[in-house]
C-alpha cells in the first residue's frame, strides 16, 4: 500500500520481513537483543546495528523499537527500487523515526541514493529520519555495562532504589554513595539500573565508569 495510507501502523510491532544471516567468514554479525523497550528480542545484522539498537533502547522518549519491519518500494527513473530500513522507532508522543546505521565511510552512491530516498518518503508522511553511523566508543563501553542491569530485577528493592534517588540528590562518587545506602553487592545492581534507565545521571561520554565516577538524579520538570 502507499506509505500515506499506511503511515499510522504500529510497525513498532511488526516482525522482520526478512531473515538474518550468519555467514561464516562474512564482515558483519547477526543476532538478538533483548529491548526492554519493546519486551521482545529484536534483530540486528552487525555490531554497529546492535549498539544503536542499545543506545535505542535506553533512550528516554523511545517506547517501540522494530527491525526491518517493512519494504519500503520506489522507482528511481531507471528500474524499481526497495529497501527494508534497519529500524522502525514509535516515540512516547506517538511520532515514528526509522533509523539506518551505516558508518560514514562505508557509504557508496549507492547506499547515498537509498538514504535519500527513504528520507523523502519519511518526510512526505511526517516521520523523522535519521542515518547514524559510529557511536562515542567511551560511551558504548559504558553503556553496554549498563546495559547488563537493564532488566527491572536489577532494581527490585524500592527502600533501596529511594535511598540511592535521596543520596544522590546532591552529585557524589558512585561507589562511596552506594555503601552509604547499604551492602555494595546489593546497592550497585540498583545503581547500575538507575544509569540506565536514566534516574540517575553519570558523564558517560568523559570517561569509563569507576568507583569515584561523579553521579547525581535526574531534575524533573513539574
């Protein structure tokens, strides 16, 4: 169907239309994410689609997260066209994005035309589209640790997750506001949670994550 007509499915919940491979000897590697954001495993083909599809799925406003979940047809003036995109994003506020991940230089004309034309037709129906490539290697490092509490267990004590928001009202080290809350074995998976989901906030950009790591709550507006 026209995309026009079809714009307001939940592709957030479609499955991939085609498989993953799993060459041996091939560049790129296939496999399954667990999303919390999508309560489901969801596809990728390289390293570099599973680190987005991890960024993805911390970030606040996403709620819905898909891979390959259409074939997005066309006709370039000389031959038909189509090209499935790499992920289809639902936002809290209902707005869609579909996301390609390709590292800028393995960008071809080819792969150019591809883009350019999944963007117009993203444009045409309001959706965003976004081409992203490499992500901040200190923040992917620090981000796939975190990504290991993600779960809502790591968090389970709610005396414990209130303590940890209360201490750390103020900016303090991780480790030594993580003792003043209790045992570290216990206090530290809910910590770790919190960066993740994003209560509490670290500088994951500046450095890797370690005991004096500065870390405070999110402010929310009222």
């Amino acid at each position: 169907m026209p995309l026009a007509e079809g714009w307001s499915t939940k592709f957030e919940k479609a499955e991939p239309v085609r498989g993953f491979r799993w060459d041996k000897g091939a560049r790129g590697f296939a496999g399954w994410y667990y999303a919390v954001t999508a309560g489901d495993l969801v596809g990728f083909e390289s390293w570099l689609e599973r680190d987005r599809l991890i960024l993805l799925d911390r970030e606040l406003d996403v709620v819905g997260v898909a891979s390959q979940p259409f074939w997005l047809h066309w006709h370039d003036g000389q031959r038909p066209r189509r090209y499935a995109p790499d992920y289809f994003v639902r936002l809290a506020d209902g707005r869609a994005r579909l996301v390609d991940v390709r590292a800028g230089d393995r960008i071809d004309e080819a792969s150019a035309e591809v883009f350019a034309a999944t963007e117009r037709a993203c444009r045409a129906v309001g959706w965003e589209f976004v081409r992203v490539g490499v992500p901040d290697p200190v923040l992917m490092a620090n981000v796939r640790w975190l990504m290991r509490y993600r779960r809502a267990r790591s968090a389970r004590r709610p005396d414990v997750v209130g303590g940890l928001l209360k201490l750390f009202a103020e900016p303090g080290p991780l480790r030594a506001g993580a003792v003043r809350v209790g045992d570290p074995l216990l206090v530290l998976p809910h910590l770790f949670h919190l960066l993740w989901s994003g209560a509490l906030v670290a500088d994951l950009e500046g450095e890797l994550l370690h005991s004096r790591t500065a870390v405070w709550a999110r402010v929310t507006s009222r």
